[in-house]
C-alpha cells in the first residue's frame, strides 16, 4: 500500500481488505471512543475499541513513554495496534499472521489517515510530562519487569521504535 490518503472512517474496512491475516479492525481515540469500524455489528466493535484501549493503557502504565506498535498473541490469534497523535488504529489476525507485515499494514493506513488530514497532528504519541526519548534514560527501554509482559525493538525497525509484546 502506498501512503496516500485515506478517510479515518474507511481506514478499519481498507485494512481489512488489503491484508489477507487481519479479519477485523477499529480506529479508536486518544480517549478510546470509537471512530469507526470494519464490522457492521456495532456493539462487537464497540467491544474491540474498549478491549484495544484498555491494551493501549496497559502498555503505557508499563513504560515511561508511549508506544506506538502493540502486539498481544495468545493461541488463536494475535491483536495488534498502531498510533499516532490522533487515532489507535488496532486489528485482530489470524495466529499464524507475520506480525511484521500486519504491523506495516497498519502503519502505512494510519500514514495515509495522517495525510488526509494534511499530517498536522501526526506524530508519535506520547504520554503527558513523559520525556522525549533523547531525554529518557537507556534503562527505560529494557524488558519490564511486569509479568507477561516483554518489551524489545523489532529487528530491522526504525531506530526509537518499541514494541510491547503482551503473552
């Protein structure tokens, strides 16, 4: 997919439409609330939203900072969630998905919503009165110390990039 621009309210269907592992997506707020969705059953996506924003929250309580790849796995499947500043866009997958390709999917759609948008508020998201990653310590990113959860840049990622890997 090349970064063009995108709609945020067909960005969730265009997901799931282009990648072959993702069989469902929402597009939540900063706030959780639910902007749109792949699924016509709206209290399923309703659902999703609240489930991917209490991950979202959950890897930020983890860190100093924001992370703006999620990834959780568990034996049917995995959910993964891309943000920037203004939207978390977040997907179900197939088990055997390749979480780097979903996690490319994703960032390329949440790309494109940025350029619709003229890209003023893109950006990586990051929680209030946290510190830049130049200003954080380098004992920041190592793995937390919660259980279940594992925190490591991806090989061959942008250099900055984290994810949480929730098993």
């Amino acid at each position: 997919m090349s970064v063009g621009t995108l709609d945020p309210l067909d960005a969730p269907a265009r997901l799931v439409t282009m990648s072959v592992d993702v069989r469902s997506a929402i597009l939540i707020d900063p706030a959780g609330g639910l902007v749109s969705a792949s699924d016509d059953d709206s209290e399923r996506a309703r659902r999703l939203a609240g489930l991917a924003h209490e991950m979202v929250s959950a890897a930020d309580s983890a860190w100093s900072g924001a992370s703006d790849a999620l990834e959780a796995q568990t034996l049917g499947g995995a959910v993964f969630a891309v943000r920037d500043a203004r939207y978390t866009l977040a997907c179900v997958a197939r088990r055997l998905a390749l979480p780097a390709l979903v996690v490319y999917d994703l960032r390329q759609t949440v790309l494109a919503i940025a350029g619709s948008a003229g890209g003023a508020q893109g950006g990586r998201p990051q929680k209030e009165g946290s510190a830049s990653r130049e200003e954080r310590s380098p004992i920041g990113d190592r793995q937390s110390s919660a259980p279940g959860h594992r925190a490591s840049p991806a090989p061959g990622s942008p250099p900055g990039e984290r994810r949480t890997r929730i098993s």
